[in-house]
C-alpha cells in the first residue's frame, strides 16, 4: 500500500495593497467578475469578523483582507476594470499571457 502524505501550504493573511503587483494581476484574472461578490468571512484569533478574498498558489493560501466597500473602492480606482466590476477583455489577455506558466490558475474563459 502506498502512502501519500500532503504538506500543508503555508498561509498568509495580508492587506490588498501589500501584495506584489504580480499577484495583483494574477487575483484579477482569478476574479475576473469582480472581488465584492467573492468574499468569504471568518473569524480570527480574538473572535472578530473578518472579511476576506482567498487565493491559492501552489505554495501559499493568501487571505487578503478586504471589506465589499473597500473591494469596490479597489476595483473603482483601478483602470483594469470596466464600471460593472468585471476586468477589461484587453487586460485579461495580456494577464493571461503574462502568468500562462502558472498552472495554480484557474478563471472562466468569456
């Protein structure tokens, strides 16, 4: 019988704006519908609400604090984005094209 073991991956809580452009760009073809709709909520260490956007690498689960208003907020100032939240078709290509080596994403093709 062969025996598989599965290594645990890292975990990162982080604030939006301390990621690395790079990962910026891959959570925006990963949520290329918008971020306020994808939110998940949980509660930390001292039992307080917290609102996040979970992203997974092959190495590390990210979950990047974010509230809906400020995840709106991101998606208003940001160009890449068109007014109904959804990332620009021109911008989706060139992420796609960009991070087409990593094989951890996986987004819709419109």
């Amino acid at each position: 019988m062969k025996s598989t073991i599965q290594r645990s991956k890292k975990k990162s809580i982080i604030d939006y704006n301390k990621l690395p452009i790079d990962l910026k760009e891959q959570l925006k073809l990963m949520y290329s519908d918008g971020y306020h709709e994808e939110l998940i909520t949980y509660k930390d260490a001292q039992g307080q609400r917290i609102s996040a956007l979970r992203f997974e690498t092959d190495t590390i689960i990210y979950m990047i604090r974010m509230s809906k208003e400020l995840a709106c907020e991101i998606m208003d100032d940001d160009d890449d984005f068109n007014d109904d939240y959804s990332l620009k078709s021109n911008k989706k290509i060139a992420y796609t094209d960009k991070h087409a080596d990593n094989d951890y994403l996986v987004y819709s093709e419109d």
